[in-house]
C-alpha cells in the first residue's frame, strides 16, 4: 500500500506535535526531527508505538531517583530511538499507552 503526501503530512506533525509536548524537549523541532519522522513514517512505524515509545522514555527520565544529578534537556527526537526499537522488539501489551498518558499527566502535575 503506498501513502499519499497527505498521510505523511499528517503523521509528521502528529509525531512532531507530540514530540514537542514532552517536558524537557525542544519547543520547536528541528530539521533532523522531521527527518527523522518522515523515516518512521517510511518505516511504517505506527504512531501509536511511537507516542508510547516517547512518554515511556519521558516517564523513566522523570522518575529517576532525585539523588542521581539532573539529565540535559532533550535536544533531538533520535533521543527516543533506543526506547522506539525496544517496543519494537516488546510490545506493550494492550491498553498500556492510556496508562503511560494517565502516569505523565499525573507525573507533570
């Protein structure tokens, strides 16, 4: 099945935009972000591994134990990668990206 320029548009600013709302990320993401949302759109990457790929990497940075020094901002969307191939590998079982969303609201309260 081949997509149309549309599909794509929309999956990269879907990907983008939640890339974006991430705590410790870039407000604006770069070129090499959208690269790199096109590749996974190329990939056939489904978007929703990838939300869950992103909110699994925020939600292990943000519970890290207080006591370990702060982690840099996040400068790139290729930051998320490692986390994408893992659940690429293990998939989440069903219905765990709503808790991963429910854990960063409450995490971000």
């Amino acid at each position: 099945m081949i997509a149309s320029p549309g599909e794509e548009t929309t999956f990269v600013a879907a990907l983008l935009t939640l890339y974006a709302d991430l705590p410790d990320t870039p407000l604006r993401p770069s070129p090499a972000d959208q690269t790199l949302a096109r590749r996974l759109f190329a990939d056939a990457v489904p978007l929703p591994l990838i939300e869950s790929a992103l909110l699994l990497g925020t939600l292990r940075r943000l519970t890290r134990p207080q006591s370990l020094p702060p982690l840099p901002k996040i400068r790139s969307l290729a930051y998320f990668v490692p986390v994408i191939e893992e659940l690429q590998l293990q998939p989440l079982p069903e219905g765990y990206l709503e808790y991963l969303r429910l854990k960063l609201r409450r995490s971000s309260a």
